[in-house]
C-alpha cells in the first residue's frame, strides 16, 4: 500500500512528442504513456534491487504446505491483489530459491522468467491501472540467510518444525512480493502441517481443521504489515489465549523444550506490557497481541506483527518482550519506507526498553541509562555512526539503537515530560498504519513542542563524534 512512482517512461515520452514536433499536432495534454515494465527495486541503496514498482499490494493470500524436515519443505500459493500504479507490460515480485511451477494473472496463465531474486511475470495482456490479483503457485526448501553481521535468519529449520524471522529481506525467500517496508498489505495465512503440530502466524487465528493426517490453521492479519513482518512458525507449542487486563486479545505459545521462560510469565508479561504501552503510547494498533517463544539457532527476537518471536536465551529478560511490545507502535504500525530511517524503530523500541527497566523493582532511572553511555567518551561505534544515517552495515548497530535512544532522552529533556509523550502519540496516531520519514518526525516533533528542535536532531541524528550542544 504505498506509490514509488515511476516517471522515467513519461518523461521519455514527453521529450520525443516535443523533439519532433516540427511535424507532429501539439501532443494532448496529459499523453498516457503506453503500458511500461513496472520498475525492477524499490531504489533503497541499503537493500539494492529488494521491491519493485509498478504496483501496491493490497493483500497477501499464502496458502502454505509446511512438512518439517521433508523434501520439500513447502509447498505454496500466493495470491497478491494489487493495484497497478500506471498500465504494466510486465511486473516484478522478488523471490529467491524455490521452483515455480504456475502464474495466472486474472485467473489467465502467464508467462514468467527468473532472474536474481525475481520473478518477471508477463501477463497475456498488458494490465491498465488499477485491481489485478496474481496468483503463484510454487515448491522447495528454503535456504537460510547466513550474514556475517547478522548471522542466520530467514527460514530456520527447528527439532520439531520451522522459524521464519526475516527483517531485513528475509520474507522472499518463502514467499513471492514486494519485499521492502514502503508496500505494507493485509494478510491471510492458510497453513497445512502435519498432525500433532501447530502452525502459528500473524494476527488472529481463524480456523483450525484436521482431515486424515494434517491440520490446517487459518490466520488473518487485518491491518497493513510489512514483508518483513510476516512470519510463520510450526512446532510443537503449548498456547495460552485470552484477552490483557485492558481488554486485547492475546495469543502467546512456547516450545516445549524451552526452560528459560514458563508460559504464565510470558503471557502476564506480555499482557502487562502491552497494557502499559497502551497508556504511554496510544491505542494499541493492531487486533490482538501475544509473542511465540521457540528453540531456533538463532540470535534475535523479532518485533513480528501482532506476535513477536523470541528464542530462549533472549526471551528471560522481560526488557526484551518491553523491546519487541514497543515495536508494535514504533516500526509495525509506523514503519520506515527506506531502511536508512530504521532509528524510527531500533531507537524508539530502546528507549521503552530503558523505561520498563527504570519500571522494574529495583530500576535503573532513564537518566543514569543516558548518563553511562554518555560518558563513554571513546565509543567509536556510538559517536561516529549517524543513526539516521548509518550505512547497510551498522543498521542493527549500537548508534541506531543507542544512540537512536539517547537522542529520544536529549529530545525530552529539551521539550520536558509532557510534550515529550504528546509527541510520541501523535508520532503513533498521525502515521498509524502507514509509513514516515525521519523528517516527517522532526516536522511533528516542532509542531507539536512549538520549539525550533533543528540543531538537536542534526547533532543527535546525523552528527559524527560525541554530541556536546544541542
Ligand atoms: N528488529 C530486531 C530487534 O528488535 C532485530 C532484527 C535484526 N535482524 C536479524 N536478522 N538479526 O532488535
Ligand atoms: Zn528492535
């Protein structure tokens, strides 16, 4: 759900009508140019090649065969409904690995090749602006993503079934899209696993069945997610539902393998946790909450839409479900278009982590947080990393969450308590649902406080060395 537009084509249209025109009648005004490929990347430099234009997803149907340790492990259907932004010859979605076998378009087959990490979908007629529904039928193992800073994440093979954990591009390579955080869409899951398993996804579960010897469950996601925040995860799980205190469904499961964290706590935790963000932050943005605790190898928890994913060794630190809670304001609700703007999650979802510890029995004021890693007067990574422009490889670093937190507590401080929170649920309110930029945040963070804020955030955000007057 977002616009790339994609102006090339015109404009090249424009300029030959006009270098011509010795013999030509003045073009009409508004020239349509004729049906064009949609654009081949999203054109983020930090994800070089992920997305593609042309078009805005308006919903995701995955309708997933999982068997865990099979081969092969999926097998699927992806039905996207799009609107095509301008009329398409062809279009891209990104998909790396896997076989396709089937592509319709408006229920017509359609022709389609491969080529790094796309899939080039030529319909049988070229599509006019507006509603079109691509259907995908395809099968394989997925590969895991092995990077050296992050380490693995994408499709994780666990003992007893599968993890998907995808931020930053890990989601096509288990399902066909628009991979990059500007086109979030609604999302239903339909997923078949074999019996005595339980496939958990984002947002609310549906319906369950079993024939014979498979279960399916239907999950639907009602609000606009991005790629990246999708996830499945099949296993064996013990599940507690019901709704939080101030009255959010919840949906929380562990493996039962893990020891670090029992079901009861996570789903109090969970449930405290989004209550207390509810009043600091605004009207929770989505239909239900939860978190899905798993044995997979890998080292991150993932602010996944409605439900994050933890593993054990992280998830014993309830600093980490305030983490991930948080994010479902500040990233799945409002959600960077561009990679580099990725403060706007990793600095916000800090800054709750320090005020849950400055919360807990025996806390650490948020203050003496600042104060210790501000006096760290030789932190390279701290100083000379701009969070808000960090380069591909410091996105997860210590400058965008820390940093990112430290310029949230040097903004507060400046504009005191009350402006300060009015400010982040307005951030939360105005750009509910949608994607925003870092200028979008400085803009409304002068409108709302009345304070001209230009030198802080300059400093703060895109400064190199240690801030000294802001
Ligand atoms: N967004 C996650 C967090 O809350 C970090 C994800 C990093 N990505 C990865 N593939 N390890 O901190
Ligand atoms: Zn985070």
């Amino acid at each position: 759900m977002s616009r790339p537009r994609r102006v090339a084509a015109s404009l090249l249209v424009a300029v030959a009508l006009t270098s011509c025109s010795g013999k030509t009648a003045a073009p009409p005004p508004h020239a349509p140019a004729g049906p064009v490929p949609g654009a081949a990347s999203a054109g983020d430099p930090y994800m070089p090649g992920a997305g593609n234009g042309g078009y805005d997803v308006q919903n995701y149907d995955l309708d997933l065969r999982i068997a865990p340790h099979a081969e092969p492990e999926l097998a699927g259907t992806a039905t996207i409904t799009a609107d095509a932004t301008e009329a398409l010859s062809r279009f891209n979605l990104d998909l790396t690995g896997l076989t396709v076998s089937k592509v319709t378009v408006g229920g017509s087959p359609a022709a389609y090749t491969r080529s790094a990490g796309k899939l080039v979908v030529t319909p049988p007629k070229p599509l006019p602006r507006g509603r079109f529904v691509v259907s995908v039928a395809y099968s394989g193992t997925p590969r895991e993503i092995n990077d050296p800073l992050l380490g693995k994440y994408g499709w994780i093979p666990t003992r007893d079934g599968v993890f998907t954990g995808d931020e930053p591009d890990g989601a096509h390579t288990w399902f066909p899209g628009n991979d990059q955080p500007g086109d979030k869409a609604t999302f239903g899951f339909r997923v078949t696993v074999p019996r005595g398993l339980t496939a958990i996804a984002n947002g609310e579960l549906t319906g369950t069945g079993t024939t014979g010897g498979s279960t399916t469950y239907t999950w639907r996601e009602r609000d606009p997610m991005a790629t990246y925040l999708a996830m499945v995860d099949v296993g064996r799980f013990t599940v507690r539902t019901g709704r939080t205190p101030g009255g959010i469904p919840i949906y929380v499961a562990i493996d039962p393998s893990v020891t670090t964290i029992g079901l009861g706590r996570l789903y109090d935790e969970t449930a405290r946790i989004t209550d207390a963000w509810v009043r600091l932050f605004g009207p929770y943005p989505f239909g239900s909450t939860g978190g899905v605790v798993d044995d997979a190898p890998v080292r991150f928890a993932l602010e996944t839409q409605t439900r994050p994913e933890y593993v054990a060794g992280i998830v014993a630190d309830p600093t980490v479900i305030a983490h991930e809670l948080s994010h479902q304001w500040f990233g799945d609700s409002v959600t960077p278009a561009r990679w580099s703007d990725i403060w706007l999650n990793e600095g916000f979802a800090t800054y709750a982590e320090w005020m849950w510890r400055e919360r807990e029995p025996g806390g650490v004021p948020v203050q003496r947080q600042f104060d210790s890693r501000y006096s760290q007067k030789e932190s390279g990574d701290l100083w000379n990393v701009p969070p808000a422009a960090p380069g591909r490889g410091r996105m997860f670093g210590r400058a965008v969450y820390e940093r990112g937190a430290m310029t949230l507590h040097a903004l507060r401080k400046k504009v005191g308590d009350a402006k300060f929170f009015a400010i982040l649920r307005a951030w939360a309110a105005e750009h509910r649902h949608a994607n925003a930029t870092t200028a979008d945040f400085i803009a409304l963070s002068e409108r709302v406080s009345g304070i001209s804020l230009g030198r802080l955030f300059r400093v703060w955000l895109y400064g190199k060395g240690r801030p000294a007057n802001w």
